[in-house]
C-alpha cells in the first residue's frame, strides 16, 4: 500500500475541517474508506463496560446500528491497544466469514480518564499491510475522533442527569401530593428501567411483624418470580431480597444460574433471562429495615462503580419517600383515633365558649403547650386560646370562633409552648350548642415534623445536596424566565459554563470525599463572586452554570475571567482520617455565551456556552472561552 500521507492528511482536513460530532466522523470514515480502498470504515461507542456491545456511529457503508463485539476483531480493540491483522481474518473471526473481508486495523478511543470508550476500524477486502507512516497518520486521526467522542459522552451524559433530575423531582412531586405509594414505586421502577434496559427491579417493604416481605412494585418481573419472592420469609440463606432484610446489608448474587437457594429459582433464571441480583436494603435512622430495593441484570456480574452510585442514589430516594409515607399513614391513623377517643387523645382536644376561654383541656394540649396541668394553667392566667398563638391577636381568634358551625373546618396555625417555642399546629374545629350555649370543639395535631419533611422534600426538589447551590431542574425553569424577560425587553443577558479541569485526579488521588470537598468550596467561591441578582447551579458532576441579567459580552467575560481567578487562588488544606494532609489547587475553564436575539430558546444559549466551555479545555484549560456568535 503505497500512500502520500501527506497529501492524504491535507485532503482529510480540506474534507472534514468544518465539520464536528458524527457529522464529523461520518465524512472521516467515507473520506478514509476511498482514499485508502478499504472495504468499511466505521467508528464506534461503547454501549457497556467493560464492553460487550457497541453502538456504530459512523460508517462508510450501511450497517447494523448495534453489533455485539464477541467474535470480531474489534474485541481486540477495546483491550487498549492498536490492532493490526494483515490477513486472515474470515479464517480467524466467525463474525467475519460472510463479510469477505481478509485485514483488519482498529484504533482505540479513549475517555478523559482512559477508558476505552469506542474504536475507528477498517476492514480490508484483500491481505493488507498498513505502512508505519500511514499507521502514524491514523493515529493522530483517532485522537480527533477521541475529542469528539468524548464531547458526545458528555453531552449524552449532561442529557441523562438532566432527565435524572427532573425524573427525581418528579418522585418527590408524586410523594408531596400524596399519590398512592405502590403507584409512587412503580413510576420510579419504570423510570430507571427505560435509562437502563438491561435491568428489572422490584422494591418490597416488611409486614407488620418484620417476619416476611411483600412486594409492592415490579412492573417488569416474569410473574412466575413475582410469585415466588412475595410474601417469602425473611431470613439469611433464602433469596437475596430476604437475606439483606434480615442481614441489613447488600446482598450481591453474580450469577442466578448458580444462586444458592438452587431449585426453582435457578430455573426461572435460565427461562426468564435473570443473570443477577443486587438487593439493597432500606434503612432508616432507628436502624429499621424500611424495605428492600433489588435489581435484576440481564446478564451475570457484580455491581460496577455506576451501578453502585445508582443503587445508592435510588436507596437515598426511595427511604425519603418511606419516611413522608410512613409519617402521613401515622398522621391518617391518629386521626381515626381521635374521632373515636377524643377525651383520651394523645394530641389536643379543647372546648372553647365563643369568648375563647377553655372550657375543657385535655392532658394532650397539656403536652403540647408544655404545661403539667390544668391547675398550672389557671395559675398562668393563660386560659384563652389566643394566649397559645403564635400572634396573640385577639381580635383574629374571636372573628375565627364567631364564624363556626356545626361542619367542622381544618386549617393550619403556629402555636407557642410556655418555654416560647413555637410548633405547627393542624387545628379541626366545629361548633355546637349544649343546654343553649354555643361551643367551640376544637381538635390540635402537633405537624412540625410534617413541615419539616414537606420542607426537605421542596429542598430536595430545587436543591443540589452536596454543594447548596440551585439544582438543574429548578435552574433551567428560572433560565427559561429570565431569558424570555431578557428578550421581550431586548435587555443584555449572559451565561456562563464552569468546568473543573481534570476533577477526576481529586477522586482518583484522594478519594471521592477529596471531590466533594472541592466541588463544596468552588460552589463558595462562584457565589461570593456574583452579584445578588446572578444564579449559579450545579448542573451536574463538576459543571456549573451561570445566570448573568443585565450583563453583556464584556461584563460577562470580565465575571468569568473573576471566577475564573478566584478558583485558581483556592489552595485547599484537605485530610481525611489519619492521612497525610494535603493542598488541592483546582483550575477551571469557563464557557461565555451573550443573548444576541436571533436564539429560539434558551437551551441554544446554553448550547453556546457549553460550545464555548469546549473550546476553552481543547485550548489547554483553565481560561475563558467566549462564543463566537457573541457580539
């Protein structure tokens, strides 16, 4: 094979230089595919890890757009290491036979943290030696392909933590209202399912008597294993949904086919497609066993790093909403018990004359006002309703008692304790006449716990855990308003993208709380650095954004060149346990995009920002990077 790699790169660049993403790597593969007679040329993306199956991105002729990797050469590939196969290959690789194909190249594709995350291969009808340079010249080519691979990665994952978040959201938004709990389960089961085909899950919570589970959601389980783990006993040495109940531990079974239960089980592995289990068991903070989250793989293996941040994240998930349903359910059964206790309720009962003076007390408003008695009340002379509220208004109270009837009404009120704290009080109150006189029944449920978990959830929902910073979720429904005031008023406004160059080396060298740690402080920093009308969110892993109103290119260019700055002077001393104490310098890259009118909403805006980012870390990081369609 004799080639002018010269001209054969000069010919590349003039064909493809103004091209990016699979456009990109569609005309690189029919460039190469012509130029050097090849038979296919082709790019693909990992769709697994390690990998087992890829995707084809590109391809100078039509073919499968899956195939898996077991017998091709490509398998070869994705070890790491360039491959070169002169001839041979129908001979060698079954795949191959119908293919007439007799050489094969392959050039591995690597992510930011080197894993191999795709491969450009070339097949060959005839024996074929690939001369040094022209092999030189391919791989300078793949470390192309490789930048926009790894754009493509990101922006595959940007999308999928998008949807993850609003997906969580909406979990938390179906708890908040109160949807039944099955239904709650089984929506979240369906969500993680369509993210990842190649699981089923299922979640069960404990009887009454913590002896057996029973399963409440697993929408897509054969229902012959349905059948076989509800109502199975808890204890250790059974099926592994009830070995982590018992043990209170994640249980892993790697390979159904050999699980230990034997019998039955295995033979619906083999029937039903189910390769392995990973049970997580849902504890809360009294160290009760909640339930138990299971997912069942296609195929056998234990848990990768991802998949244990999923299950983690789903466990995290999933006991918030048991705890909101498990208090709600207690709520709905107190008050079936005061309806029929009301003199010996554990929560308040009162009677009121329409002067509010109490008439009766029971020993629980007792509780919740924390006075020992009614004698003590008396000696208080605090034996009106208004000398408990919150804000003493007299006034207020007597309009409330004048409008009762005999249809009882809920509302909501703050109530203060005699040590003068305050607590949520959900009041029930309904009037009725005895021997001629008008009385006021009033029942007082103490719901500060209540408040506080609706508070959590609403923070949970708007909220990124780790940082304090506003989540996506919430962040885009605010892009979206300050994007179409900006335009309505043609008004200056600016984005920015923020990126921590090379974050993995924080986890890899110091471990994950390392990471955390340096995400925490960048979070401080970028908020220090703005005004009170800017925003700033985490969107995700080690990307941050900002909202900049009534700012332009300059002022927006000048803001990231400030955080940029402020970011390189964080020198951050970090030890954890008894290791040795060590300095973290972060550096970040910083994408600008300026509204200049012409966008159709506010994601292309992002989208240049995001493209800006890109060219600041392609130009070697840490520095600003300002769209080019910015004024």
């Amino acid at each position: 094979m004799n080639i002018d790699t010269d001209q054969l790169l000069s010919s590349l660049l003039q064909a493809t230089g103004h091209q990016i993403g699979e456009k990109f790597l569609q005309s690189m593969a029919e460039e190469l595919a012509q130029a050097l007679g090849a038979k296919i040329v082709f790019v693909t993306r990992a769709l697994d890890y390690p990998a087992t199956r890829v995707q084809m991105l590109a391809s100078s002729q039509q073919v499968l757009h899956e195939f898996s990797l077991r017998g091709t050469p490509c398998l070869l590939v994705y070890d790491g290491q360039p491959v070169s196969i002169p001839e041979g290959v129908a001979r060698t690789f079954e795949a191959a036979k119908d293919g007439g194909c007799e050489s094969f190249v392959g050039l591995p594709l690597f992510s930011e943290d080197n894993l191999c995350i795709g491969h450009l291969g070339l097949f060959f009808a005839a024996p074929t030696v690939v001369p040094e340079a022209l092999m030189h010249l391919l791989q300078a080519l793949a470390l192309r392909m490789e930048a926009e691979l790894q754009r493509l990665a990101l922006e595959t994952r940007l999308e999928s933590a998008r949807r993850q978040l609003d997906f969580q959201n909406h979990i938390l938004q179906m708890a908040a209202t109160h949807q039944p709990l099955d239904a709650v389960f089984e929506h979240l089961i369906r969500g993680i399912e369509s993210e990842h085909p190649e699981m089923r899950c299922s979640l069960m919570m404990p009887n009454a008597q913590q002896t057996h589970l029973r399963l409440i959601a697993a929408p897509s389980l054969p229902p012959s294993y349905r059948n076989l783990i509800d109502g199975v006993e808890i204890r250790l040495g059974s099926y592994a949904c009830a070995a982590a109940a018992c043990s209170g531990e994640r249980v892993l079974v790697e390979d159904m086919a050999q699980h230990p239960c034997g019998g039955v089980i295995t033979a619906l592995a083999a029937t039903e497609g189910l390769g392995s289990c990973w049970a997580q068991p849902l504890i809360n903070g009294a160290g009760q066993v909640q339930g138990v989250f299971s997912i069942f793989q296609r195929y056998p293996g234990l848990p990768s790093t991802s998949h244990l941040a999923l299950i983690e994240s789903v466990a995290d998930l999933s006991r918030l909403v048991l705890g909101h349903y498990q208090m709600m359910e207690a709520l709905r059964l107190k008050t079936q018990k005061y309806q029929l206790f009301l003199r010996t309720a554990s929560d308040g009962v009162v009677v009121l004359d329409l002067n509010g003076l109490f008439v009766e007390v029971s020993d629980g408003f007792l509780r919740q006002i924390g006075v020992d008695s009614r004698e003590t009340l008396n000696a208080l002379n605090k034996t009106h309703v208004w000398d408990w509220d919150v804000s003493h208004d007299e006034a207020a109270c007597r309009a409330l008692l004048a409008q009762m009837s005999e249809t009882p009404v809920t509302f909501e009120t703050r109530k203060r304790r005699l040590d003068g704290t305050l607590w949520h009080a959900e009041i029930t109150a309904s009037a009725f006449l005895i021997n001629g006189q008008t009385l006021i029944w009033a029942s007082s449920r103490d719901i500060t716990e209540r408040k506080r978990l609706q508070a959590e959830l609403q923070w949970r929902a708007t909220t990124d855990s780790l940082t304090g910073l506003m989540n996506r979720g919430a962040f885009m429904g605010i892009f979206e308003l300050e994007f179409q005031r900006a335009q309505r008023h043609a008004r200056p406004f600016s984005v920015l993208m923020l990126d921590i160059d090379h974050f993995k080396l924080f986890n890899d060298c110091h471990g994950h709380h390392a990471g955390d740690v340096v995400l925490h402080q960048i979070a401080q920093t970028c908020q220090a650095a703005l005004r009170a009308e800017d925003i700033v969110c985490r969107l995700g892993g080690e990307e941050f954004a900002f909202l900049l109103p009534e700012t332009d290119a300059t002022g927006a260019r000048e803001v990231a060149e400030k955080i940029r700055l402020a970011v390189a002077a964080l020198s951050i001393v970090y030890s954890q346990g008894e290791g040795p104490t060590v300095v973290l310098q972060p550096r970040c890259s910083v994408g600008v995009a300026t509204l200049i009118g012409c966008e159709r909403n506010h994601e292309e805006l992002l989208s240049r920002a995001d493209q800006a980012l890109y060219q600041a870390k392609a130009a070697g990081r840490n520095q600003v990077g300002v769209s080019v369609e910015s004024p």
